[in-house]
C-alpha cells in the first residue's frame, strides 16, 4: 500500500472550510455511529431515557442527567468501537444507579466485559481524542 492510497483526502469545497469542516463531518458520523448504539444497548439494559444527543464537550466522555437525557462527546468518534459502547453503557448505567457503588459497577461489567480495558485506553488515549483535528 502506497502512502498515498493511505491518505484521508477532503474535496476542495469543505476543505476551505478548514478545521470546522472536518469537525462538522466528525459530529454528523458520530450522531450515526453513536445514537443507534445507545439505542440497543439501552434495549438490552431494559432502561429507557428522555433523549440522547452529541455534544460539544471538553474533557467529559458522556453524562446522564436528573432528567434521564444522555450526552455523549463527539470526539468519542475517534475512539474504538470497544470504548464507545463503555461510554454508553457507563452513562445508561446511571439510570439505574445514579451512583458509582459496587451495584453500579456490576451493571457495567455485566454489559461490557472488557470495562476495565476499556477504562484503560481512555487513560492511555483520551488526551489524544480531546486534541484538535
């Protein structure tokens, strides 16, 4: 493989639009990779939420509020698809325990086996995710 076939190439309109663009883009992708996954791991957790959306955070994976509405970081994204679906179970988790008790823990656990890998690659590489385009 050539490097050049290896190379992510943006058509000349969006590019002008620089580094927006390319966020733009990243935020659509994640709404399509991300919101239907919440949907069928909240099926399989039986737990139900008033709405998911994807945000503009720094520093934050995901957050369910009082009000059982979820949001999820776009940059998750970039992620792997082993730790994107962490960060939903661990925020649908919530709406069943609001805390980060030994209960809590076992619903993530018993929804994503590999919690803990998960958990340490986001130490590993989070940063990466949080840094611009």
């Amino acid at each position: 493989m050539t490097s050049k076939e290896r190379q992510f190439r943006i058509p000349p309109r969006i590019a002008a639009g620089g580094i927006k663009a390319l966020s733009d883009w990243m935020i659509v992708r994640a709404e399509q990779k991300i919101l239907p996954r919440v949907k069928r791991h909240a099926s399989n957790l039986g737990v139900t939420y008033r709405d998911a959306e994807i945000s503009e955070t720094r520093y934050r994976w995901g957050s369910c509020t009082g009000k059982n509405s979820l949001r999820f970081n776009w940059r998750l994204i970039k992620a792997p698809v082993a730790v994107i679906d962490y960060v939903i179970i661990h925020e649908l988790a919530h709406l069943i325990e609001p805390n980060h008790t030994p209960r809590f823990w076992n619903i993530v656990r018993s929804q994503h086996p590999m919690t803990e890998t998960a958990k340490d690659w986001l130490k590993e590489h989070g940063a990466l995710l949080e840094q611009r385009l």
